[in-house]
C-alpha cells in the first residue's frame, strides 16, 4: 500500500465534500470552493466523516495516482478550511514593494517598476519596516495557484549567490560564492 495514499482525510467541521458520476470531487468551505477531477481507476468515498481513496492494483501507475490524488484532495480540504500562506522578502537596496488591490508594483533595481496582476483568489499584503526587507505576504485557498504565483514573483529577480540579492522566500538559505580572489 502507498504509505500516504492509504491514510484517511478528516472532513473538518463547516467543509462538505462531493463526488460525483465522473470522480470530480468537490470541496466547499468557509474560505471557498475548490474542484479536482480524480482519475477514473481511483475510488473515492466519504465514509463517517473522513475520505477514503482505493486503488485497484499495486500497479506502479496506480500507486502514484493513489498517492498524488490523496495529496491533492488533502490538501484542497486543508485549503478551504485554514488557507495557505507564503511570505517573501525583497533583499537588495532600494527594493520596494506595494500593494494595490490585486495589483503588486515592485521596485527590483530595473530601470522601470514592475507590476504585478494577481488571481482574484490570492489576498496580498506587503509591509516595508525600517531596517528591514520588505516582506509580501501571499495568502490563498487554493495551494497550487498560491505556490505558481509566487515562483513567479520570485522569478521576476531570483537571488543571486554572491550578494544574496532578489526576492527570496522568508527562512530559505541562498548559497553563497566567493567573490574574484585578489592576485597577487
């Protein structure tokens, strides 16, 4: 058995789950709705307040559906019930970022400012304290846009590994080089 697919999902109180004909199962909850569509080999049920996922063979390709699915699912109903968080910190000189609606400008050292759209169902929210990097805060329901949104914001000035400049997430360790050595 797939050690994380085997395992039980909680249905938390206040989240419905629905699965219909087409196993396309459907999360509801007080911070939204979310909506995944389960490959057709994999059962999915609600059973006693909890989701359970069989596969039909210990064939590889069904044990990584299995596994996956009970990921994605968990996660969906993590997402609708507490939502998901990512902050991430501008480091360089004179790195700005503000937040207006759903619209993020920030000031990367280019020769213009970069803006930002993001999707109706991320909140953003930037602080910028003196002495300190400015921090965007990313917050959504839904895991898998929240994560694409903000490597895409990261890939607007990654870090770089000798002065440790760009737009990092908060606690990650950027590796840094040496500099040019001196010749004597």
């Amino acid at each position: 058995m797939s050690r994380i697919g085997k395992l039980p999902i909680p249905i938390p109180s206040g989240v419905t789950v629905d699965i219909d004909g087409n196993n396309l199962v459907t999360v509801k909850g007080p911070l939204g709705e979310l909506k995944q569509q389960v490959d057709p080999v994999i059962k999915v049920q609600v059973k006693e307040g909890e989701i359970v996922l069989e596969r039909p063979s210990e064939e590889k390709r069904h044990k990584s559906m299995h596994g996956l699915y009970r990921s994605l699912i968990y996660n969906m109903v993590v997402g609708v019930s507490e939502g998901f968080t990512v902050q991430q910190e501008l480091v360089g000189v004179g790195y700005r970022a503000e937040a207006k609606g759903q619209l993020l400008e920030l000031s990367l050292g280019y020769s213009h400012d970069v803006v930002f759209e993001l999707p109706p169902e991320i909140k953003v929210e930037a602080k910028t304290e003196k002495r300190s990097n400015p921090v965007i805060t990313l917050k959504s329901h839904d895991k898998q846009l929240l994560g694409h949104v903000a490597s895409k914001i990261r890939s607007l000035r990654p870090p770089e590994p000798y002065k440790g400049k760009g737009i990092r997430y908060v606690g990650e360790q950027v590796r840094r080089k040496a500099g040019k050595a001196a010749s004597v």
